[in-house]
C-alpha cells in the first residue's frame, strides 16, 4: 500500500539505453584497466532526475 511509481518517460529510458550502448562500445575499445572492480559510476545512470550522467570515460 505504501509503494511509489515512479514515472519514466519514453525519452528519459531510450537516453539511458544509449548511454549503456555508448558506455559498451567504449570499454570493448578501451577495456577496463581492473575488470575485476566494480564500476562506480554506473547508480547515476539509473537516476531519472536528468541534469548530468556521469563521465562517460
């Protein structure tokens, strides 16, 4: 009863699909220099506030 939806708009999910495919062809280009770590950058994608992503490098 307590739950929130929260509504994405159709623009805001096809900017983070390519964000995801810029962001995979980069690191097939560039790998990783730690594929073992973990990315720290990748909860700022998931915001649906806008404003900035993140360093895409």
């Amino acid at each position: 009863m307590g739950q929130v939806i929260q509504f994405v708009s159709k623009s805001e999910r096809e900017r983070v699909r390519l964000i995801k495919e810029a962001r995979a062809i980069y690191d097939s280009i560039f790998p990783p220099a730690d594929p073992a770590g973990e990315r720290r950058d990748t909860a700022s994608i998931g915001r649906a506030g806008g404003g900035d992503v993140g360093n895409l490098a």
